[in-house]
C-alpha cells in the first residue's frame, strides 16, 4: 500500500475546488485557541500552485499594513474549511513571484504622489516638499 494512502486516505472537497496562480482567494482555516475552534480567514493572490495528488500545496499572498504576507497551505490539510474564489486572475506564468517587487514599486510611487509641494515666499525655486504625514499635521515640518 503507498504510504500516501495511509495518511491521505481521501482526498478531500477542496482539492476540486478549481482555481490557480493570479486569483484572489479566501482561505477559511480553523483556528484552536484554549480548547475553542474558530473560523480565521487569509485573503490574497496565489503566486504559486505545487506539487501533485496529496501533497499538493498553494501559496497565497497579501499587503497588510504594507508589509507583504506569505503563508502555504496544503491543500488537503484538515484545518482548512473552504476555500473562496473572489476573482479569476490571468496569467501567463505559473510562478508569480514578481509580485513581490511591484508591491514595492507601487508603495514608493504612492508616497512621492502624496508628497505636497508648498510654494515659498521667496518664488518657485524654494518651494518645498512635504512628506505626506507633515502635511496632515498641519503644513511644516518641526524641523523647518
């Protein structure tokens, strides 16, 4: 008997579920705390679909707070409820790990976007920039 057979006996509902590197999706895994189970979920990209049969397993990424998460799940393991598919993604690579530049990329040209230019007394060639958090507090920086 194959030792896979053993430990998997079944392969289970979500391993049907159809879905691959470039959607967004919802894991929904059971959490134990103290004795009592809850429903946590991770929402994010999958980069990565590996592995065949029972030891098939996904990647899925997400920004939270701008610090990108990773986390793999096997796609059989008993902690995971259900899996929800939010957005079909195409893509013509299997590996989507280029994603992990773009997000920085994307949060630098964010910050420069928001930084606002105040004009000077003294003309257009001492105006100055201001981070965005300055800005909020109310114009200058403590420093100037």
């Amino acid at each position: 008997m194959d030792w896979r057979k053993r430990i998997h006996p079944t392969l289970r509902q979500i391993a049907k579920t159809a879905f691959g590197p470039g959607d967004d999706v919802r894991v929904w895994f059971r959490i134990l705390e103290q004795g009592k189970e809850r429903l946590g979920q991770f929402e994010g990209v999958v980069i990565r679909c590996a592995g065949r049969g029972s030891s098939k397993t996904f990647t899925v990424r997400r920004v939270t707070h701008g610090e990108g998460v990773e986390r793999v799940f096997p796609m059989d393991a008993p902690v995971i409820e259900r899996v929800e598919v939010l957005r079909r993604g195409s893509t013509r690579r299997s590996r989507l790990y280029f994603l992990r530049r773009v997000v920085k990329r994307t949060r630098l040209a964010t910050a420069q976007e928001s930084a606002v230019t105040v004009p000077s007394s003294g003309g257009p060639e001492h105006a100055e920039t201001i981070p965005p958090q300055a800005a909020a507090a109310g114009g200058r920086s403590a420093q100037s």
